[in-house]
C-alpha cells in the first residue's frame, strides 16, 4: 500500500479556487455549434398543422429563405418573391443540444436578438448571448438527417414541419460582427446584415438583408425591396465591429466599403 498526506488548508483552498475559475470560464465561454449546422441554408418546404385536428397540412414553398449560420451567430431573413409578403427576419445566436426525447435528433434553438419588428431589450439579449447564456426561447427544432446537406426540422409540439438545404457549408469561412446591437456576418460566399433602427441608433428603419460577397450586391432585403441589386455598404468605422466567437476571418482582410 502506499502512504499519503492530505494537503493543507491553504493548498486545498488554492485548489478549489482554481477549480472554480476554470468552472467559471468554461460556463462562460459560448459553444460553436456543430460542423453539419454552419453554412447557407434555403428552406424548401414548410408544413404546418390543421389547427382543428393537428394534421400536417400540404407542403409551401412560397416563402424565399436565406439562413445563415456562422460557428456562433445567425442571420434569418425571409419574404415572398418580388413582394413584401411573408416577410421575416431575425438574427442572433445558435445553440444546439441533445435531449433524452430524441437522442438522434438535436435540438436547434435560435436565440434571436435583432428581429424585422424591434425588440426593446436587444442590447440586453446580446449582453446575455456573450455570457453563454442567452435568453429562452421558443424557436427551437429537432433536426432530423435525412441526406448529406437535407434536413427535416419539426418543433417539439408537432405544429410545424420543415425541410432545409444546406447550399454551402462556408469552407471555413466566417464572420460575425456586431456594432452596438447590428449584426454582419460572413458565411463562405455571401453575407448577412441585420439593423433594428432607431432602437440601435445606427439605421433610420430596421434593415435586414443578405447578398453574395464577390460583388457585395444585395439578393434579399425583406425589408427594403429597393435595395436588391444594390451595393451593400457596411454602416460604420470598422474599429467599431467587435468580432464575435467563432469568426475565421478579419474585417480588414474583406474588400467591402463602409461608412
């Protein structure tokens, strides 16, 4: 057998402090989420159920959807073609978790912090995303493989259905920025811009919108149909964009006007 010595208080003491800065740091550092998730996502269906009997109804597929997703942040933006119909948009970060209900399937949750109709409390939704502990929500889908980049998503109450395909997965390359509580993000080949308005101080309207980055024109802008086609001009002084976690790339090594 062999003999030990328990340490001494002060040691135990140091110990236990230590122990606790790493527990501290660790809960406070935001999870990426996983490689399958990140990338250009377009949604090829939804269904959503009969509210007399909770029956699936017939596929739709009227709505145009931009979903992207960086290691940490995301911008959602969404409307028919050619029409402000349907619009949508939302941005903020990503968790991912797995539950005992379906342990195939994990658990998406979107945490917005940005949305088309302004939320008061933006800036304190992203004081609480940073601290790795982002507010409830209520968006959130259990995603099913179905193929390489086809996924089924289907929310926990069974309300609604839907398909997603991943266009690109970024080849690892990434931005998220925020300048008070806007958002610009990098995904691969294009680019996501999401602006409450007034309640940001940094935009006269909300402004969410998403382009291609080899010519930084807009494809969708739900909330200005004026601006599809038109150049993208990032807001601001680029010392003002703080980078968020999970970026692969710098803002000075884009090629992207501001103002």
């Amino acid at each position: 057998h062999q003999h030990s010595t328990s340490p001494s208080p002060f040691i135990e003491a140091i110990l236990n402090l230590s122990s606790f800065i790493q527990f501290s740091i660790l809960m406070a550092t935001p999870k990426m989420v996983p490689e399958w998730l990140v990338g250009l996502w377009h949604r090829d269906y939804i269904k959503r159920a009969n509210k007399d009997d909770g029956i699936l109804g017939p596929p739709q597929s009227n709505v145009q959807v931009w979903y992207l997703q960086t290691p940490y942040a995301f911008i959602d933006v969404r409307r028919a073609p050619g029409t402000k119909e349907e619009a949508m948009a939302f941005a903020g970060v990503t968790t991912v978790e797995h539950t005992t209900e379906k342990e195939d399937d994990p658990l998406v949750k979107w945490h917005a912090c940005l949305d088309l109709d302004p939320m008061s409390d933006s800036a304190e939704r992203w004081e609480q995303a940073e601290k790795a502990t982002p507010k409830p929500t209520e968006d959130e889908g259990f995603f099913t493989r179905l193929e390489n980049n086809l996924y089924r998503e289907t929310d926990p109450a069974k309300t609604l259905e839907e398909q997603w395909a991943r266009q690109h997965d970024g080849s690892n390359r990434f931005l998220a920025a925020r300048r008070g509580t806007s958002l610009f993000v990098v995904v691969g080949d294009h680019f996501g811009y999401a602006a409450q308005g007034s309640a940001d101080g940094n935009e006269a309207s909300p402004q969410f919108l998403a382009g291609h980055v080899k010519d930084w024109k807009v494809a969708i802008s739900p909330s200005h149909l004026e601006l599809e086609g038109s150049s993208f001009c990032l807001r601001g002084k680029r010392d003002d964009w703080h980078l968020l976690p999970g970026s692969t790339l710098e803002l000075g090594s884009l090629d992207i006007s501001s103002q």
